[in-house]
C-alpha cells in the first residue's frame, strides 16, 4: 500500500521501553496528526519515520518500500522542525535550496524551484536574509520552504508551531491546511496541542505511553473517545469525569453518584446494560451543560456549588463542584449576563459518556 | 552610604519628571553604580597593562641601561626606531615569529579541528582521550621546554635513541642546527597547543544545535558535506577567535623558546618576544628593547584587527 506504513515498531533505549508495539498505516495525501501528552512517544515515533532515531523492531515502510534501515535522506522525506532548524550562516535562498545544490540539481531549476515556494509563502522579498534578520513566523515559513522545495513525499512536522505567539499560530495552521490543499502530499504531524490536532488533520492518532490509544477523524475521537484518556485528551476545557454506579435496567438505568442521579440516555443503554461491572465512570463535557433546561427533555438537572465564573465574551466558565468534586462547565448565557452563581444546571444526557471505571474502556 | 543609595533608588522610578526640577531629588546612583563595580578590574588594567605600554614607548626614546638611574639616560628621539628600520637582526626575528607563527597555527588548526571532529561524538572512552589530550596545556611552558631540551638532545634524547632504534635513523642535533631547532620549536608548540584548539572547537561543536545537523540529514548532506557546508561555518566565529589567541601567542612566545634553543643557533629560533628580551636583559638596551616592543605592539594589534575585519565574530552571532 503506498503512503507510509508502520509495523510492530518498538523503540528502547537498553531496557527503558519507549514504544511496546506500535502499527499505523497512513494513507497517501493524507494529513495525520499525532497528539498526545509530552514523553508519550509521538515525536520519537516520528523521528524513527525520518530516519533520525533508529528502530529496535519492526518495519518502516514508505511508498511500498522498506526504509527500516534507510538514511534520512534517502527516505523522500521533508522535515520542519520545531526550532525551525535554519542554517544560520545561509541567506533564505541558501537555506532553501540546500537539499537541492546538494543533490546536484542543475542551478536554473534550483532557481525556479526556490522562487515558487518563495512566492507560495510569501517569502520572495526575503530570499537575501539570514535567518537572525527574520521574525518568527517569517523563519517558519523558511523551514516549511525548504520542505516544499524537496519535493518529497511525506512532510514530517515536529511541533512546528510551539514557538509562536497564539495570533501567528493560528494563521500559520490556515497556511498549512491550505499547503496540504495545494501540494496534496501525505503529511505527519506531531503536536501536544489538541487544537491544532482538530482543525488540520484528516485523522488523529493519539498516544499515551507509546501507545496508540485512538485513531480516527477528529469528529471521531471527540464524539466517540475509546477510552477515558482519549475523553478527557480531547476537548477543551477537558470532559469531566464523576464516579458513579449503575443502578436499574433496561430503560430505567441510572448513574448514581455523590450529589446526583442522571439516567442514561438511549444512545448509552444497550451498552450500559450489558456492562459486566456496575461500577463506572460518568463522563461530562463542560461545554454540554446549560443554564436553562432545553425543550426535549432530555436532560439531568444538577445543583452545582459555583466557586468562580470566569467570564469569557458569550458564555462563562464555571469552576464548581457536585457532591464534593470538583467539576467545570460552560455555559451560553450571552455576553450581558451577570456572573453566575450556585444553584441548578442542566446537563445534555444524549452527549453523557460511561466509562469502565477499572479499565477506562469507554462501554 | 548604602543606605541613601538604596533609598534614593527606590524613590526615584515612581517621580515624575515634572517633579524632579522642583523637589531637588537626589541624583539617580543607578547611572554610576556599574562604573562602581568595573572599577577594580579597570584598575587593575591600567596599572598592569596600560601603564607598561605607555611607559615603554616613553622609554623608547631613551637610551638607558639597567643600573643607571634613568634621570642620567639620554633622550635619544627617534633614533631607537630608525635604528629598527634599518637593523637585520629584528628584521629577521620578525620572518622568523611569521614563519613560526604560520606553521604552527595552521597545523594546530588542523589538528585541533580534526580531533574534535572526531571526538566530537560519544564513543566510548571519549572522554579518556579528551583528557589525555588536554594534559600538554596544563604543564607550564618552562617544564614544557626543559622536557622538549631533553628529549631533543643529541646524546642523551629519546627521540635521537628512538629513531635509532625504530627507523635507523643516524642521530641528529636538533637543537643545533638551524632547520631542526626551527622544527623542533614548532613541534613542541604543536605539541602544547593543539588541545587549545581542541578544547574550543569540541565546545563549539557540541553547542550546535542537533536539529540543524539532523536537518542537514535530511536535506542530503554525507558526513564530509555535513562538516565543510554546516558545522565548520556555524562554529567560524568561534576558529576566529581560536586563531586570534593563539596568533597573539605566537607574539607573545618566550619561556619555551628561551629555555630550548635560546634563540639560537644563530638567530634560527629567536622570535622577535625572544629577541626583544635579549636585547633588554643581555644587551641591556632598554630603550632599544622598548622601541622594538613597540613594533610588536604595533604589528599584533594590525593583524587582529584585520582577522577581526574579515572574520568578525559577532557577525553571525544569532539565536536561530
């Protein structure tokens, strides 16, 4: 299968593990993000890709062919690092245009090769500065010229936008989606911020511990986390998560908890009702909590002790808690309204979660 | 006193402007308190460098002899310098220090980079040869040249015994004749100061940062291209100022010299730091030796300036 293809990869360093066992499969043109927590093993998974990091077990494949033991440079690969990784001692043009001088392409192709990346990125009045005369956003943009200029056929991203202001990196992520438009490579890229990681990619891997926890489209993994670490990874404020039993059956199932008693949605009962374990955990977006009951029904009133609200332009964030924990929502009360105090909120139960409490396995 | 300044600091930011005039309030210590804490190594300086300099082109225009009080020493004007101009002795000291100064530098630049090059990575017991190599700059440069006189010798050297034994090589006077004194010089200040370079070269490398490298990786550069196209450039303002050390060294070079060759034979090794000494303390034209010292001033501060023109260090100092 072309694109690029993991297998069974192991990494250790001596008898510290890194990555167990790990197996991908990432299709041609396709844009996937790896996210996940620091030291969970995403950029090393993606160095062992480049070629930078050596594999322990395990196949690397791209394009069909086994790179496993292949050098970097005879990967067909391009890399933005998170440092930008510039030559200092190049001029833009220099920098761009380096893989190429040193794979002996003739001058004039080098030439126009540089000069439509440079257009591409804005970048065509720069070509004779050194990267130190150059603002951040500007080096980036030079570090994913010199990608686009390869040619390759697989764009690594390591973090490329980490060390830009908030404004910057939300521009430069438009900028990258519209790249993958225009170059229709397959790209992989590595990040730890979830939102970067659910606006551009096709499909998100996310890790935890060297481990693949979920893949899937981000609509996927926010709608239908496997597991509890997916559920609370994704999504911003973070899902809330409430130790509860299960009680009932059948249509009558009940999550009871400390301070309340939600039943659980039809979505939810088949699975519910067939889960081994009683005991679970009930997992609760911040965003999936409103001040007035909507008009289905299909809600639980809750009374939550509200210790602050941060007021945020049309909603406000509430930090409170529920029968003693802690727990956080947001709520669309229009940007008029006064900050909200305790007192009874409602929860959307089609949108509730129910996780194996011992497994985290999502039911 | 302290005390006031802290106070007076303290009040001072919050004051407008306006009021400054008006209420009279006391002078902002925080412009003089750096001159404060420079002050000692400032000193320092001009009583231990600057003084000495200036005082020795004030004696160049003298002719005085140690042991003479120097109310009694003539004002000669500029005769000691047209007296340099037109003396082959300083001439020649001066092609030697070049000649020296060349040869050593360039094969210490080669075989500092190159060790560092290749003891650059962890290998195993990197770190035994670094030190091993490191040992030659901790020995003082006067047991530095009583070793070197030892092993050179004609007759009781290991170095004659050794090449005896391993090559069949009929014993030399080393240190006798002018082109071996000359080598055997050089091969000793080879010998003690290529782990200088050693140790700033490794330390240069080693701080550049590993995705650049990894980056040059990708791109397609092979190990040689990877040394001449990006390390040696990244690191270039840190061999310019290797090169600048060991340049002003070169002028600076006595002990080793005096104590292995003294100069000699004839004047085949006799630097022109050596030349000078000899002229000041054997001679004893002080003046003399002063004008010439002057020359050498002269001629170090040139040749700096010009490395530093060509290969300014700050030009790419960057935080890529």
């Amino acid at each position: 299968m072309p694109g690029v293809g993991l297998n069974n990869v192991v990494k250790a360093y001596g008898s510290t593990v890194i990555i167990p066992d790990l197996s991908l499969d990432i299709r041609e043109s396709e844009f996937v993000v790896i996210v996940g927590p620091s030291g969970c093993g995403k950029s090393t998974t993606l160095r062992m890709v480049a070629g930078l990091e050596s594999v322990s077990a395990g196949t690397i494949h791209i394009r069909d062919r086994d790179v496993t033991y292949a050098a970097p440079k005879a990967r067909d690969i391009a890399m933005v690092f998170q440092s930008y990784a510039l030559y200092p001692h190049m001029d833009v043009a220099g920098n761009m245009s380096f893989a190429l001088r040193l794979a002996g392409t003739p001058r004039a192709e080098i030439d126009q090769r540089v000069k439509r990346a440079a257009e591409m990125l804005e970048l065509t009045d720069y070509l004779d500065r050194k990267p130190k005369d150059l603002s951040g956003g500007q080096r980036q943009r030079v570090a994913m010229g010199r990608s686009i200029v390869r040619d390759a056929y697989v764009f690594l991203f390591d973090e490329p936008l980490s060390n830009l202001d908030a404004k910057l990196r939300s521009t430069m992520r438009t900028e990258l989606a519209i790249l993958h438009k225009k170059l229709d490579r397959t790209m992989i890229y590595v990040t730890h911020d979830q939102i970067e990681a659910m606006t551009m990619a096709d499909r998100i891997v996310i890790m935890d511990q060297g481990i693949i926890q979920q893949v899937g489209s981000p609509r996927d993994v926010y709608t239908a986390p496997k597991n509890r670490f997916v559920a609370g990874f994704i999504g911003s404020p973070s899902m809330n998560f409430l130790d509860g039993e299960l009680h009932g059956s059948g249509s009558k199932l009940e999550v009871h908890g400390q301070g309340f008693k939600i039943p659980v949605s039809k979505r939810m009962q088949i699975t519910a009702n067939a889960a081994k374990d009683r005991r679970v955990t009930l997992g609760m977006r911040p965003e999936h909590f409103a001040a007035t009951a909507n008009k289905d029904g299909k809600y639980a009133a809750l009374n939550l002790d509200v210790d602050v609200a941060e007021y945020i332009g049309s909603s406000q964030f509430l930090a409170a808690s529920l029968g003693g924990q802690p727990i956080t929502a947001t709520v669309d009360v229009g940007p008029d309204a006064e900050p909200m105090g305790s007192g009874q909120y409602f929860f959307d139960t089609n949108r509730m979660y129910l996780f194996d409490r011992a497994s985290g396995e999502a039911l | 006193m302290a005390n006031a300044a802290i106070s007076a600091n303290s009040s001072e930011p919050s004051a407008p402007d306006g009021d400054r005039s008006v209420a009279k309030a006391p002078r902002d210590y925080r412009n003089i308190a750096p001159y404060f804490f420079i002050a000692p190594a400032v000193f320092v300086m001009l009583v231990g460098l600057v003084y000495p300099v200036f005082d020795s082109l004030y004696l160049s225009f003298f002719d005085w002899k140690i042991g003479e009080p120097f109310s009694k020493a003539d004002n000669v004007g500029f005769t000691n310098y047209l007296r340099m101009f037109s003396d082959p002795d300083v001439w020649e000291s001066i092609w030697v220090t070049f000649r020296f100064g060349f040869w050593t530098i360039t094969l210490e630049m080669f075989l500092g980079v190159t060790l560092a090059l290749m003891l650059e990575k962890p290998i195993r017991g990197a770190s035994i040869f670094r030190t091993i190599f490191i040992l030659p700059l901790m020995v003082s440069p006067v047991v530095v040249g009583l070793i070197w006189r030892y092993l050179f010798d004609a007759r009781v050297g290991w170095i004659n015994y050794y090449l005896g034994i391993w090559f069949g090589i009929e014993p030399q006077v080393w240190l006798g004749d002018a082109e071996l004194a000359f080598f055997a010089i050089v091969f000793t200040d080879i010998w003690q100061w290529t782990p200088f370079i050693f140790i700033i070269v490794i330390a240069g490398l080693q701080a550049l940062p590993s995705e650049v490298l990894e980056a040059s990786r990708i791109d397609g550069a092979n190990w040689w291209q990877q040394i001449f196209l990006v390390k040696l450039p990244m690191i270039s303002s840190i061999l310019v100022i290797a090169l600048l050390m060991r340049l002003i060294d070169v002028f600076r070079a006595l002990e080793v010299m005096y104590i292995m060759t003294g100069g000699g034979p004839g004047r085949a090794t006799e630097l022109l730091s050596l030349h000078i000494y000899n002229r000041a303390f054997d001679a004893q034209l002080l003046g003399y030796a002063s004008a010439i010292a002057v020359l050498l001033i002269v001629i170090v501060t040139v040749l700096s300036a010009g490395i530093l023109i060509i290969g300014n260090p700050m030009k790419d100092k960057s935080d890529v």
